[in-house]
C-alpha cells in the first residue's frame, strides 16, 4: 500500500486506539521511515472529526520543527484516505516500557542516564514552545548504547495555541497524566516533567506509582494519593520527589532535574537534599499518598462515573462528562467531594474494630447522634491543646489547629498535620441524591479502590438540623492503617462533605478533634 505518492507502507511496527505506526520506505529519497497512521474514534461526531484532524496537522508541523538527538524526527506531515498520516524517523529500537516488561526495574544508574537525555530533549522542546502531554515508557525508545529517543510528538502543542480539544477531553495515558490535566486546568512545560517523573519511577520500581486497575481510579490516585516510597530509586530519590510534587509551581525544574540526573548518572549522590519524597512531605505537607501512601484516599468520582472513555494506543481520550462548577470534572472529584469525615457525634467504633459500636467518648448509638452543628459543648480551644484557628474559604469556614497545613485543589480544601497524618479535606463539589444514597455509592467504589478497605458502615445521622450520613471505613497505607469518618450533608442548597483521617491506633482521641471541628464549621 502507498500513501502520499511516495510512502510504501511494509509492515505494522504497532498498533492501538489512536492509530497504526508503519514500517514505510520512502520512494522519493530512498530511506526507510515509520508511518503513523492517525485514526480517530468511532463515536466522534463529524465535527468533532474533522477539528481532531486539523488539530493532528497542525501539531504535527509544530512537533516538526524539533531537531535533537534524543527526539524522533518529524520529517513530514500528509493527508490521504481522509486521514492524517506523520511520518517520522525509523528508530530501529525497544521502547523503555518493553525493556522494563522484559528486565524488570531497572538500575538507578542507567535510569538516570536515560532520564538527564529525556530532560534535555524537553528542555529543547519547551524552549520551542512545544509540550509534549504524553510522556511514558512507551513513548520513550531506547537505542544502542542506552540513547534514549523520545517519540510522538504528535499530539503535542505549541504553548499559547488555542486548543481544538473538547470541552471535558483530556489526552494522555491515565497513569502518567500530571494533576493539573486531570482535573482540566491549563498544563504547560511543567505537566511534561510530572509525567517524566512518573516515567522515571516507572523505570526502578517496575510499574507507574499511580497506577491501578482501571482508568478511572488510576486518575482518582494521581489527584487524591502520593506516589509510594520508591524502593529502588537511591540517588534518584530526590528528583522523583521533586518532579512529582502536586503543584506545577512546587515542581522541581528541568534545569535541576537535568543537573541532579547527571550526577546520578555519573555514580555521585546528588548534593540536595531540599527534595523529600512527597510520600513524606508532599507539596504542602503530604497530601497525595499512593494506593498505600500518604494522601487523602484516593478521590472518589462523584456519583456516577459520568463519561466514556477511549484507552489509544499513544495516549488515552478521556470523554468525562460533566464538570463541577470550578471547571474539574465531576468523574474525579476529591474524596471529600465523596466522602465526607469527621462527625461531632460519636464515632462508630471503639479501638480498631471501628465501624461497630458506640463512640469512645459518647453513649450514644450509632444512628442516633445528636446535631452537632448546634449542640456540640466541645469548643475548639479545650478540645485541642494547640491553638486553633479560623480558615474562612469560598463557600465556608471551620476551625483546624494552626500549625496544620493548608492547600487546595478545585473544590476541595485539605488540612494536614505533618507529623500525625491527620487529615482534613472538605469539598464543595456538589453530588447527587440524598446523603446516605451519596455514602453508600462512595462505599461501594473504594471497596475496589483503596488497599485492605474494610469494616465500612453507613450511618445516618442529623447534623445542622438537616439528614445527614456517616461513611466510616479502615484501609491500608504504607505507613498503616487508618481509619475515617465521612460525613455527607446539604447546607443552604449545597452538597458538602468532610472527611477525617487518622491512623488506626489513635483512633480513641478522634473526637478531640472531630468535636471541635464539625461544632465550628459554617457554610456561607
């Protein structure tokens, strides 16, 4: 077969969702090169065809004004059959992800080697105004003598151009999407190096960090979890902390990753040690874990897991339906905006065996709690022996002690202390149906999501007045088990949620900080 009169197509070299890569010759200058054809969805509308058509071209030609020795050339972009059709370099070689299927983790050593040529091929590639938006081990090809190509740069995009994505169309792959493109907000030059991360990690630990067992709560991780503790990663340790840091101005630059991989790579321990796993101090104090690691479990997706999604071969279109009134999409809001924690009446359990039982610190039945937004007797000052402090944000205000850090992240507010791991995370995101309906929807998606999930009970409850209901749960996390309370509740029109961590063990003195917490908060 022959496309754009010169190009005879000879063998498939790959195959997947977004089209077929071919092993071609070109008639015209003689030379073998590789053909990706670019084939669109079925269920794309013919208007939504034709702007992912012009929208290939044009990134395309973008991606073909790149020349460095660990990029793939772009030597030419064609139109046939209806179709867009790159043709590019022929690296005759296995990409990082079949090495790593094959070897297993890989050696920091090398691993940085890899890495220092990645980042110098982004760096050229950001200083040209272009991301990439879809940096992982199978789009990284190793050549002889471990030279580290990078490839398809096809659906990458000139920084400033307007975009012909669809509203709530996110491209990728699900494991190495940065944060700020799963939640929808602009990704420049930093969202490359969050997914080099992520690749990087990928190369000594044998798997993705945020990697789960479907697209849907892969996602959920990367915006609710830490990365776990690499096992393998030794003077790599630091730069995949600060590549993974959640926040696109938190992360480390390309220009340090660059440096600090060098010196990895040459056998010398790298001189910083300002960069700390995030697993151990995320951005704001640890707020991200991993499946098991250290950030508030991971997001629970609203309802209704709202939208289609299509897995491609060089990335993923994820059709996601909806989004919350703050431009996330409503299928991967926070776990707070899901769950809610914390209950100023008593908690369901006593000791370990939580879920079952009366509150340590009341008499009161389970389903029978007071309304603690008006007859909690706990103030904030005795209920803590730290200072507390008012946090007024958009939508309310709630005391937490003042030491403990603050972050957001669209509709969601988390309060951390970074020593105990406890965590507070309230969302505004709206839900539908009635509390105890909204409760048990998020039970039954972390039995599948968070490890060890167990002894869950929904509890309706009153709170503010209103019907509110409890989700209380025990999983598992590289630090230990922890225990919450999830309370979901409507005020004023909206749908809210407050979530509450803590570890296991020190579950008894949850309501010094559950009393004062759920007395003093306010919607407005």
């Amino acid at each position: 077969m022959r496309v754009g009169n010169r190009y005879e197509l000879l063998n498939k070299l790959g195959q997947g969702g977004m089209g077929t890569v071919w092993h071609a010759h070109d008639e015209l200058l003689g030379r073998d090169v590789a053909v990706k054809e670019v084939q669109f969805p079925p269920e794309l509308s013919e208007t939504e065809r034709q702007e992912r058509h012009a929208r290939t071209i044009r990134e395309a030609r973008s991606a073909a004004r790149l020349s460095h020795p660990n990029v793939v050339t772009v030597h030419d972009v064609i139109e046939d059959q209806g179709r867009p059709w790159i043709v590019m370099e022929l690296v005759a070689a296995p990409s990082l992800q079949s090495v790593i299927d094959a070897e297993g983790p890989l050696q920091p050593q090398r691993v940085a080697g890899l890495g220092r040529q990645m980042v110098a091929a982004l760096r050229a590639a950001h200083a040209a105004g272009i991301v990439h938006r879809d940096i992982k081990p199978s789009n990284v090809l190793v050549a002889d003598g471990d030279r580290a190509v990078i490839t398809d740069f096809g659906i990458a995009a000139l920084e400033g151009d307007a975009t012909l994505t669809g509203t709530g169309v996110l491209i990728g792959s699900p494991a190495y999407i940065a944060p700020e493109r799963a939640r929808g907000a602009h990704a420049g030059p930093a969202a490359d190096l969050w997914s080099l991360g992520a690749t990087l990690y990928a190369a000594v630990e044998g798997r993705s960090p945020f990697e789960r067992s479907g697209p849907v709560s892969t996602i959920a991780a990367i915006m609710a979890e830490e990365a776990p503790p690499p096992r393998n990663a030794g003077p790599l340790t630091s730069v995949l902390a600060g590549l993974l840091r959640r926040e696109p101005a938190d992360r480390m630059t390309a220009a340090e990753a660059e440096r600090l991989l060098a010196a990895a790579a040459e056998g010398t321990q790298p001189d910083v040690v300002a960069w700390t796993i995030p697993v151990a101090a995320p951005p704001p104090p640890p707020e991200p874990p991993p499946a098991p690691s250290r950030r508030p479990a991971a997001m629970v997706l609203a309802s209704a897991l709202a939208g289609a999604l299509v897995v491609a071969a060089f990335g993923a279109v994820w059709l996601l339906g909806r989004r919350s009134g703050t431009n996330i999409p409503a299928a991967t809001t926070s776990t707070a905006a899901n769950r809610s924690g914390g209950s100023g009446e008593p908690s369901q359990a006593a000791g370990p065996d939580f879920g079952q039982g009366s509150s340590p610190n009341s008499g009161q039945k389970s389903g029978s709690s007071p309304d603690t937004g008006r007859s909690a007797s706990v103030s904030p000052a005795a209920a803590f022996p730290h200072d507390w402090a008012t946090r007024s944000e958009s939508g309310f205000s709630v005391s937490v002690p003042s030491d403990w850090s603050r972050r957001s992240d669209g509709d969601n507010f988390f309060y951390q202390d970074a020593t105990t791991r406890y965590l507070l995370q309230i969302s505004t995101t709206s839900w539908d149906g009635d509390p105890q309906s909204q409760a048990q929807s998020v039970g039954d998606h972390l039995a599948g999501t968070f490890p060890g999930y167990r002894e869950a009970t929904v509890t309706p409850v009153t709170y503010r007045g209103v019907p509110a209901a409890d989700l209380d749960f025990a999983y598992d996390r590289s630090t230990g088990t922890e225990r919450v309370k999830d309370r979901f509740f409507r005020a004023d029109g909206h749908a809210l949620a407050i979530y509450f961590r803590m570890p296991a063990d020190q579950w008894p003195d949850a309501q010094r900080y559950l009393d004062p917490i759920f007395s003093s908060f306010q919607p407005h």
